[in-house]
C-alpha cells in the first residue's frame, strides 16, 4: 500500500478557539501538528489531503513545512463523504489505500495486515479499524455497520480499501459509515487499541504543555533529569548544551545545576519551579531579578574573545530575514505595507527590511562574552530556597560556539520580563485576525469589528512588567537597543515555532507591534 488520504475537512467547531485560525488537522498535540504524526508514521506512503474549512492555511502551511509526497484536493460536498471522490480519482487504478480520519494518532506499534504492509503483495480484503480503548458513534460487529455507540466495537474512521473501485459510487455528500453500511462490503477489522482521539476540545485540555521541544526526549530517574536528542536538529543543539556546560563547569560558573553527565545529558533534578509558575511579590522579583543579572554579569565577564561581524549580521538579520522568507505566504496581511496589531498600526519588515538592517548593523560590539544565549523564564528555575538557576543554554551565536554578543542575554531576559514569552510558548495566548475571512482583500469587518489587515493578540502575563525600569537599571543596557532585538527575536521565533499556525502568525504580529517602537 502506497496510498492515504486523510479526511482534514470540516470546521473542527468541537475543538472550539483551537480551530478559529486554521483547519483542524494542523492542531498541535504534543508539539507537533496531528497531521504530522500520519507522516512521521508513514514517511514513504504518498497522501491526498482533502482540504475544505482554511484550506488555504493548509496549502500554505504544507509548501512551507511537509516533507512528504501529497496532494490536496478542495472537499466538494458536506460530510464525511465529501472531497473522498475527488481523493480517489488521484489513486491509480488496483492500488490499495488507507483513509483515514485526520484526528486519530494511530499508536507507532500499530500494525496492519500483512498484505498491507509487505511490498509487492496485492491486498485481496479490506479493513475497518476497530477503536477498542475510545467510544464512537457508530459500531462494527459481526461483520456489520450499526448506528450504535461503542467503546469495544466502535468505528474509528480508519479503513482500508483493495482498491478504488469498491467505493467508486461515493457520493459528494453525506456520512461515509452510513454509505458503507449500504454496500454491504466483506470488511475485516483492524483493532487500534492506544489510537488517541482529538475531535473534542476536552481532549486537548487533557494534555500536558510539553516543557521540552520535539526534538528531545526527557526521563526523570530519581533525582536525575536526563535529555536526550530524538532527531538530527535536537542531536546537534544536544551537542552544544552540553559543550556550553562543560565550559561553564571549566569557568567555576555560579547558579548552574550540578552537571553529572553529557553523553546524554544527566543533571540535578532542580527542586524548584520555572520563574513563570511563581507567585512572587515585587520584593522576590526584584531580589531574583538582582541574581540573575548578577550571574549573566559573571558568565559575561568570565571569558571574552574578539567579536565576530560576522556573528553579528547572521544571528540579528540573516536568520531572522531567512526564517520570515519561509512563512511570508502563509501569514495573513503579510503582503500589505502596514497590519495593525492591537490597535497599532505598524510597518511590516518585509517592506523595510534594509532600514532593519541598518538599525541593527549600528550594534556594534569589539568583543564577544561566554553567553546563555537563551537565557528566558522558561529556562530558568528558582530553587525552593528562592536560588534562581540557569538551564538549557544555547551554546551558539550566529558562526560563534560559546561565546556572542552579552546583549542577546539581556534580550532574551527581557523578552520574559516584558514581552510574556513564556505564556506565549505555552500557547496561552488568544489570536484574532480581522477581515471576512483570514486570506482576503476585502474591507468588510468580521464579527469581532476587525477589519482586513487588523489583528489582536492577547499574551497572558507572567506579571514581571513591573520589572522593566528596574531591569534597565540593573543591566546598565541601552533601552532601544534591547528593544530592537527584543522586536528581532520574536520575528525570528516565526519559524522555529512552526509546529503550530497560530504561534507563527502570532510571533510575526507581536515582532511588527515591538519593531515599530524601533524603526
């Protein structure tokens, strides 16, 4: 089998605000959209992706990050029947095919049958995927479809098909289960015991905000936390982390977790919690906010080397412009000259790109410091004693290992103290874009009283804005330079957030809202 198409229409309206911006199958779960997992599971199959509410979102976020062979085909019809004759006719003729639903993450040990699986075999029956652990709407017993509610027996929308022409007479609308019950096809059944199910709001909210990106995998042993990379991306940054703790353990570095092995990373379990989870006073920030920069102040004067130009322009422009090529068609308004964000109306970068530059190429440093290089609450722990400690540094800036330009560390700082990063990264934030619909050149207000090109977007807070003069002040930092690259550092999140569409749009707007203070 070489073939799947995924049923991805639908408004997904039980998933609620999750699906307000894009279509459902680009939800994340677990850092990664659930689309994905069908792809990550068959990397050399070849999918036709029925597309209908935000399709443009889906062809947009697909050229932009899918490395799997797929087409997309426009549902026409409703139901679960509609866009699947449209799918079908791109299938050739005797090939076998899976369709399945676009919120089921099968389990990786999921196997099917052997004719299924093996190359060169002509599959001769076909299957319906049986749920065994979550309840559906409808049953398959006995060799029969039943409009019954079941757990054991239920139908999962997972099935498997010899070839196209046993359902060549699909109509354009309707519910598929109920066509099928009509053919009185000869199915077998495929148990998908450990499929997770994410048609319902209530699902996601089951879910645990992943503290660690895709990339790694973490287990805690006693008292040992340990992280390991699962993929080349998080093999490489692995190998600098623990380079950057190897040289700050050389350096006698204060405030760092006890360090007891880095192939893989082994380190203190930190009894503590992430700045962010803290409810702390103005006199607990201020005296955390005190030893933080104290502590980046002795990282930064621990070691020093030449700066590097070079450096410079590749971490503050290069990147940030190369990240924001990649996503220029997928966010809306990203083609108008001005968007307004939050009542703002700002200048967008890809018109003024050169006068960025330009702002940015007046930072200029003669000398480069050992830094964090990602020194954000999210990588910040306070002991229980109220000691705070650095965690997951960044080993890197620009072309340079170790060592960069101290303003990045102090952006990065201020980037939870006044722009709410964290909350943002955990997705607790709201995104509304104006306009009838979010690809549109119309004028015409939407139900919220935006209008095209107009967006809001609330971050919760972290309740450290109160900090921001005493930040400055304890820093000694020029305040439009750390603003400058506080603005650069959220256009460049755009693309390393890619597993999910509203956190891309949403570093975009909130990078155009800050870089117009600037420009």
């Amino acid at each position: 089998m070489d073939y799947i198409i995924v049923q991805a229409g639908g408004k997904g309206t039980r998933l609620e605000y999750l699906t307000k911006n894009k279509p459902k199958a680009l939800v994340p779960v677990e850092n990664l959209p659930m689309l994905f997992y069908l792809f990550r599971k068959y990397p050399d199959k070849r999918f036709v992706i029925i597309a209908d509410y935000h399709k443009e979102v889906m062809r947009e976020y697909l050229a932009s990050f899918a490395d799997v062979k797929y087409q997309i085909v426009d549902a026409v019809g409703t139901g679960t029947c509609s866009g699947v004759k449209q799918a079908i006719s791109l299938i050739p003729d005797h090939e076998a095919f899976m369709l399945v639903w676009s919120d089921l993450i099968l389990p990786k040990d999921l196997v099917l049958p052997k004719e299924y699986e093996e190359k060169g075999k002509t599959p001769e029956k076909d299957y319906v995927g049986v749920s065994e652990t979550f309840p559906c709407r409808w049953k398959f017993e006995d060799g029969e479809f039943e409009e019954e509610p079941s757990t054991e027996h239920g139908v999962a929308g997972f099935f498997l098909f010899t070839g196209k022409d046993k359902i060549s007479d699909i109509p354009e609308s309707g519910e598929l289960v109920r066509y099928l019950k009509g053919k009185n096809l000869d199915f077998g059944e495929v148990g998908l015991a450990g499929t997770r199910e994410f048609g319902l709001i209530s699902e996601d909210k089951k879910l645990e905000n992943p503290k660690c990106r895709p990339f790694n995998k973490v287990t805690i042993k006693d008292d040992i936390f340990i992280k390991e990379p699962v993929d080349d991306q998080g093999r490489k940054l692995a190998k600098r982390e623990c380079a950057w703790y190897e040289k700050a353990k050389e350096l006698d570095i204060p405030v760092l977790p006890k360090i007891y092995k880095t192939s893989p990373l082994q380190m203190e379990l930190v009894k503590g919690k992430n700045i962010y989870e803290c409810d702390l006073s103005y006199d607990e920030k201020k005296h955390i906010l005190t030893a933080l920069v104290d502590a980046l102040k002795s990282l930064h004067a621990s070691e020093k080397v030449p700066a590097d130009t070079f450096s410079m322009k590749e971490a503050y422009f290069n990147k940030t412009m190369q990240r924001l090529s990649g996503i220029r068609d997928l966010v809306p308004y990203a083609n108008e000259p001005f968007i307004i964000v939050n009542g703002r109306k700002c200048r967008n970068v890809y018109f003024h790109k050169n006068e960025l530059e330009k702002k940015l190429e007046a930072i200029s440093s003669k000398s480069f410091s050992f830094i964090h290089g990602d020194c954000t609450f999210s990588n910040l722990m306070v002991r229980d004693n109220g000691d705070p400690v650095l965690i997951d540094p960044r080993g890197y800036f620009g072309f340079s290992e170790l060592y960069g330009d101290e303003r990045y560390d102090w952006a990065k700082l201020y980037y939870s103290v006044v722009g709410n990063y964290d909350r943002f990264n955990l997705k607790d934030f709201s995104l509304d874009i104006g306009g009838s619909s979010i690809y549109t050149d119309e004028t015409k207000a939407d139900d919220k009283g935006l209008s095209a090109g107009e967006v809001i977007l609330n971050i919760s807070s972290n309740h450290w804005e109160d900090m921001e003069e005493d930040f400055f002040e304890l820093t000694g930092c020029d305040r439009n330079e750390i603003k400058l690259l506080h603005a650069v550092i959220w256009l460049s999140l755009t693309t390393y957030a890619w597993q999910d569409y509203d956190s891309i749009c949403g570093a975009f707007y909130n990078g155009l809202y800050y870089l117009e203070e600037v420009l």
